[in-house]
C-alpha cells in the first residue's frame, strides 16, 4: 500500500475539500472520484488512444455506391 499522510478537510463553499500533498499530486487538470466501500477513490482522467475509440465507433453498415471504374492499364500509358 502507498505511503499514508494525514490531511484536513475544509469548506469550500457548500463542498468539502481536501487539498492533496504534492507527494500524490495526478498528472492533467481532471479526476475521477467513485466510492469504495468508505473509500473515495480519485483516478486521474486517461486520455483515451485510437484503439479505444475504435472500439467505441459502431460498424459502417451503409456504404454510398460510387462511380469509379478501373482505369484501363493501356489508356495510362
């Protein structure tokens, strides 16, 4: 398990805060936050790559037909 550090919480507003020890700072400007169990889990935001959003995309089913014959080899020359 990581290394434990003690911290207040205070007000901010109607919110709760916690101001996090640059020891455990996360990498960008967004987290995550869940519950587990009486935990509360904060997960910096992965950026997301191709294959992930690949894998999000929905399969083209409907191609548009379009005119483009073979071109013929002894025209080219």
């Amino acid at each position: 398990m990581s290394e434990l550090r003690h911290v207040r919480l205070f007000r901010n507003g109607r919110n709760q805060a916690v101001r996090i020890p640059v020891e455990f700072e996360l990498p960008g400007n967004e987290a995550v936050m869940h519950r587990d169990g009486d935990r509360l889990v904060i997960e910096p935001v992965r950026k997301r790559g191709l294959l992930a959003l690949l894998k999000a995309m929905q399969p083209i089913t409907d191609f548009p037909e379009i005119d483009d014959p073979i071109p013929d080899p002894e025209r080219a020359l």
